[in-house]
C-alpha cells in the first residue's frame, strides 16, 4: 500500500505554526540557562572555541568508578535552536534511582550559538563517545550506553544511533560514537524525501537545507537504516501536529525491514511535547517513564 505524508511534514521542526508555539514555551526555560540541576555532577566533555558543553550527571546512590553501570545520556528538544538540559532531570533522577548513570547533556543551538542542525548531530555524537571514552572512571560499562531525547534531541539521538559519520576530526575515531540503544520521545525522523512522500517544492527544500546546514539527508534518520541498527523505543504522542505520528510508523516498518528490533508506543490524541514532566498531573510523564523502564528492563539495563 502506498504511503502518502504531506508536504508540510518534511520540516517537521520549526516551520509550522505548531513548532513555533512549542518554541515559545521552551523559551521560558531558556531563561534560566546555564541550568541548574540539583544533585547532579557537571562536566566538560567538549570544547569549541570558547563554548564548553557540560553533562549533567546523575549517579545512583553508593555509586563508585569501579562499578560498571549501564548509561544513559538525554538531549533536550527545542528545533534545533533552543532548550535546556533540564528537560531530562526528572528522567534522569529516577533513572540514577534505579541504578543507571543518567546524564543529559547540552549541545550547540542556534539561538545561542548560531549553529546548525548538523552541528547539533556532531555534539550528540562526540557526547556519546565521550561517554564511552570515560566509562571507566564514570563507573560505566561501555557497551551498554544509551542515547535518548526529546523531539530535536531525539533525533540528536537517532543520529548518533544511525549516522555513521560526522565525527569530529580531532576525536578519537576508534571509540564509537554510537549508542548501543535508543530512547526517543516525538523525535524527528524524516528530513528528506522518501519512498511513498509526495514531493518538495524547491522553497521547503532550500528552507530545510538552510536550517540543516546540509543536503537534510545528510541527518535524516530514516535514510541512515542498516541492518545493525541499535534497538530502539520510540514514545509518540498520536496527536502531534510538529512530528506527525506517521513518521515514526514509516520509521519503525524501515527498522523492522532492515531486521531491527523498534518498538513504537503511541499516546492517544496527546500533542507534541506530552511526556515532559510539569506537563498537566504529570501522568503522561509517568506513562512515558514505565514504558521506558520496561524496554531498558528487558535488555537487561534495568532489574525487574
């Protein structure tokens, strides 16, 4: 059966009414950024010019460098132009809760850093493998690292999954980059034409190109699908109008062709942004949190 998505989904981020609007609340927390995230550890683990990105860690109690715990490290949302690393904290302390080494980590937006989209992927990738490059006396295991995120930061958190290059030249190339699982939130998938999408008119193309940075193919999840996919759990909202619902079917059927395991949960009639915590009573948050303890659960990141 042919698959059709309109034209207006292509930019899924920032270049809807809908997108905007979620901006202007993220804005809010922008504010109070730097952030501060009480209990957790602050580190350096990239530089660029003058612009040190921290990780905030969360550690489970008792924690030492020679345990080897699995990890998980968050990107916040916000259209690859603003956000805060507190997105996470309410995931990450309960995560530490439970025994993992929760982090959630910031990286270059446009807002404050005049970057692009494609520069936001090569954070998320240098903070994967700083993650594994340190895992020793983070007290990690190194390969049980995830990478998580919310709307852009979920597909900062695809991309490190899928995206084989866009590492920076002066890592060290011999530590992966890439996540050995993924946990994303609404998270954007598609960028580019795909097989069963009408076509682009030439002004989306440029649009999108321009806020990329690059052919937006380059960055496209969905066109990055091998058959050595990280597992993967995607939480989307069945009502988002930013990142439509579909997307994230036409990525989990792609997943499942290349002999991947994805797992998709939706939420029915729930917008864009529903799992954030301080959003309504907070069951959404909650829902969103059981179902990513369960996925975590089962490949043994997580005990029972």
């Amino acid at each position: 059966m042919k698959r059709f998505l309109a034209v207006a989904t292509v930019g899924l981020l920032l270049v809807s009414a809908q997108a905007a609007q979620a901006q202007n609340r993220q804005s809010r927390a922008d504010r109070a950024y730097p952030p501060q995230l009480d209990g957790a550890t602050v580190q350096t683990y990239k530089t660029v010019g003058d612009v040190k990105l921290n990780v905030y860690i969360f550690n489970p109690e008792n924690h030492k460098p020679t345990d080897r715990r699995p990890a998980i490290v968050f990107f916040f949302g916000g259209g690859w132009t603003s956000g805060t690393p507190k997105q996470f904290e309410q995931q990450c302390k309960h995560l530490a809760s439970r025994g993992m080494v929760a982090m959630t980590a910031d990286y270059r937006v446009a807002s404050r850093h005049q970057t692009k989209a494609i520069d936001c992927v090569r954070d998320g990738k240098s903070a994967v493998r700083w993650v594994r490059e340190n895992a020793e006396r983070l007290g990690v295991d190194p390969d049980k690292i995830v990478a998580g995120g919310g709307s852009a930061g979920g597909h900062v958190a695809a991309c490190t999954g899928l995206v084989a290059n866009l590492n920076e030249a002066e890592e060290a190339k011999d530590i992966s980059s890439r996540p050995n699982a993924m946990v994303l939130f609404n998270p954007a998938l598609i960028l580019a034409p795909y097989d069963g999408m009408k076509p682009f008119d030439n002004e989306r193309l440029a649009s999108l190109r321009q806020r990329v940075g690059d052919d937006p193919r380059v960055i496209s999840p969905i066109h990055h699908i091998a058959a050595d996919a990280p597992p993967t759990l995607i939480l989307h909202g069945k009502g988002d109008t930013t990142v439509p619902y579909k997307t994230a079917e036409l990525f989990c059927e792609a997943m499942h062709s290349a002999g991947n395991r994805c797992e998709l949960v939706g939420y029915e009639d729930q917008p864009h942004g529903f799992f954030n915590y301080g959003r309504g009573d907070n069951s959404n948050y909650e829902k969103t949190v059981a179902a990513m303890d369960q996925f975590l659960e089962s490949l043994g990141y997580l005990k029972p």
